[in-house]
C-alpha cells in the first residue's frame, strides 16, 4: 500500500538507520540522535570532518555538548 501510495505521486522514500555501533535500547542515543539531526538538516554530509562539525556544534536545550571523534 505504501508502495502503490509513493509511486501513484511520484514521492521518494527514504530510509535511514541507526548508524553502527548504536543500540535501539539506549535512551540517551535517541535524545541525541535528534538534536544531531535537527543541527544539520538540509545539509549535506560531504565528508568526515563536516559530520564531525555537524556532531560537534550540537547542544541540547538542558544543556548537553557532544564530543565526537573518529579512531
């Protein structure tokens, strides 16, 4: 049904996943992982140190700073 929906309109569906390492059960990776999203919406992922960027400059409205790093 969702199938025939997005073709009848010609809609684009997209679907994301947790990224690697994340667990659906952790509650604190939710809470970040949307003010992360909400920090670079529309903006194109176009390289590790831009995600980085992206991760780094997040705040939550509590207060909350991100620290992120590549190993």
């Amino acid at each position: 049904m969702q199938l025939a929906f997005c073709n009848r309109f010609s809609f684009e569906v997209k679907v994301c996943h947790y990224p690697p390492g994340s667990s659906k059960w952790n509650p604190i990776e939710h809470r970040m992982f949307s003010f992360i999203s909400s920090n670079w919406a529309g903006q194109p992922p176009l390289g590790y140190e831009t995600v980085l960027k992206f991760i780094r400059t997040t705040k939550t409205t509590a207060g909350l700073k991100i620290r992120a790093f590549f190993k």
